[in-house]
C-alpha cells in the first residue's frame, strides 16, 4: 500500500512538471514573450556603464537601429522630440547615451497585446526607470510611461511607433 | 553520564529543534504558514501596497528613502479623494508611482500666483509647504468632472521640472497610509 502511494505521488510531480515545462516552452515560443525579451534586449543594449569602450558604443548605436522599423516614429512633446526613420531614432539614441556617464535602466509593468485582426501588429504600454549619472556628474532618478506600437518586419519585432505617456495634463 | 543518556541526547536535542520550528503537529504549522503566505500576498499584493519615496518633490512631507503603504480602497465606492490627500498616481502600472498632494477637486479652477495657489479667486492654506522661494506662476485651469490637480509639497523647486497638473481619477491608486501632519 505505501509502495503504490509513493508510485502515484512520483506520478502527479512528474505530470506536474512536464505540465509546467510544456508551459514554459509554450510561453517562450509566443509572440508576447518574444515582444518582451526584445523589449528587455532594448533596454540591456541602451544602458552605459562606466568607461565604457568606444568601439562597443558604435555596436550599441547599430543594434539600437535594428530594433526599429524603417519609418519607424518617436515623439516625447515634454522634450520637442519628433523623430522619423530608423537613423535617425539610433542616432539621437547615442547621443543621450554620450551624456551620461552612466545609465541604468529598468523596465516595469509590461504590458502587451497582440492585434487579434492582424497578429503582425502588437501594442505596448511600459514605464521605464532611469537611473543615470551625466557628464557633469549629476545623478538623476526618472520614470516615463510610453506607448509603443510593434510591427513584425522581416520576423523580427521592432518597435514601430513610441509615444510618451503623461498622466498630468 | 552513561552510554543510553550520551546516545538519547543528539536524538532529543534534534526533536525539541523540530518542535521549536514546526510545533507540536507540523502539518498544522505548515498550513499556518500557507495561509499566512496567501493573507499576505493578497493584503500587500491588492490591498496595502508598500512604497518606497525617491525624489524631493515632497519635502519636508516624505523625505527620500521613506517608506509607506498605498490603500488602495481608500477611493472605492463613493469615497471620493479629499483636498490635502496624498495620493499615488500609477504609471504604466502600479510598480512606479508618483506620489503627490491633492489641491484640486473636480469642477474647480486652480493657478499658481507668486508661488501661491489660488482656487476659484481664493488664496489656499497650505501648511505643509514650508518655503517658496520660486515664484511659481500658471494659468488658471479648470478641472473636468473627474480630474484632481496634484502636486509636491516642495514649491522650492524647478517649476518646469515638477511634475504636477490635472489627473484624471482612474490613475489614482490609493491614498498614502501614514499621512503627514498638515495633511
């Protein structure tokens, strides 16, 4: 009697487990989780660190485009930005990252839908955290919601359109 | 000490250990502790989120670092936000908030004047700002049926680089637990 008890506890943990794998597996492959890690990726590849190589901020500046539509739009009104073009989104990218001397950044309250009538086109809300350190010395702590669209371009999603959000009109 | 004490004492030693951490009947002590976990994901995971205060744009009321907790069925119902409020305003969630005072109710216009705040015509008493030593100025603005005017205590700052203005309410998350005195 014990023996068979053991046998169907060993069975419901390794139902159990393969129930949670095949979860995780079928997670990772979705177009949600693919949005986020890229979404991850994006923020992991602005960041600066101290003393950083030259050589890898020219990388940084190549990747940064690639994770951008061709006609790719941002706009943040509180800072006059209107940029159009894959260019030259990455090259106002690298600028902001020459003025720090460090940048860190952190991605919070990730939210993603996929367009039900066009599953090639995603939709994103996120606050990103700031923490950075400027040329001149001075420390800051920022957070920004911003509204992004996605658009699946060559299977890849890239970031289509980015708005910032202001809840204080 | 003989041979039958010096063999019983690791074996009691190891069972008053036990008794000490899982009780008299562990499988109760392990429920407990379930239980307890699930209470407390629930209370500081919906009801009382925990906060921590970065930044200075509420000096002297919160300094940085400071620790509270967000109520967030203080607006439930008909509860409505109550001038003098501190209240959290989410972000894209409730992971980053901002944390700022109510001057404005709904229907009422507000402007800045020399650092002071004017609602309808009438200066505001505001005995949580200490000093002003910027003269903030706005134009008057009227607030929609279900928009606050929010803004930090500290008025010594870069009025450009305050965050403040109208919020509508469904961005309210709750209302800060320790309130401060003048609040």
């Amino acid at each position: 009697m014990i023996m068979r008890r053991q046998y169907l506890l060993g069975a419901v943990g390794l139902v159990v487990a393969l129930v949670l794998v095949a979860g995780w597996l079928y997670r990772r492959g979705t177009s949600e989780h693919r949005i986020r890690s890229g979404l991850t990726a994006l923020a992991r590849l602005a960041e600066k660190t101290d003393g950083e190589n030259p050589l890898h901020s020219a990388q940084v500046m190549r990747h940064l485009g690639n994770a951008f539509t061709e006609d790719a739009r941002v706009r943040v009104p509180a800072y006059q930005l209107d940029l159009r073009g894959r260019r030259p989104i990455a090259e106002t990218m690298a600028q902001i990252r020459m003025m720090h001397h460090a940048l860190d950044l952190a991605l919070r309250d990730v939210s993603v839908v996929i367009d039900p009538t066009d599953r090639r086109q995603a939709a994103a809300t996120l606050t990103v955290l700031a923490r950075g350190r400027l040329a001149d010395g001075h420390s800051y702590t920022d957070a920004h919601e911003f509204r992004l669209a996605l658009r699946l371009d060559d299977g890849q999603w890239r970031v289509d359109e980015v708005e910032r959000v202001t809840g204080f009109e | 000490m003989d041979a039958r004490e010096a063999h019983d004492s690791p074996c009691r030693l190891r069972k008053r250990l036990v008794r000490l951490i899982f009780g008299r009947r562990p499988a109760w002590a392990m429920l407990r502790s379930v239980v307890l976990a699930l209470v407390a994901a629930a209370v500081f995971g919906r009801l009382l989120l925990p906060v921590r205060v970065r930044g200075d744009s509420m000096l002297p009321t919160y300094r940085s670092g400071r620790f509270n907790l967000v109520y967030t069925r203080a607006y439930a119902g008909r509860r409505t936000p109550r001038r003098g409020d501190i209240v959290a305003v989410r972000l894209a969630g409730p992971s980053v908030m901002y944390v700022k005072r109510v001057i404005g109710l709904p229907g009422e216009t507000v402007a800045f004047d020399a650092g002071r705040v004017r609602i309808g015509g009438q200066w505001l008493d505001e005995p949580y700002v200490r000093t002003r030593r910027r003269p903030w100025q706005s134009e008057p603005v009227t607030l929609e049926a279900d928009q606050y005017f929010l803004v930090g205590d500290n008025r010594d700052t870069d009025q450009a680089a305050h965050v403040m203005g109208r919020v509508r309410r469904e961005r309210l998350v709750g209302r800060l637990v320790f309130q401060a005195k003048g609040g």
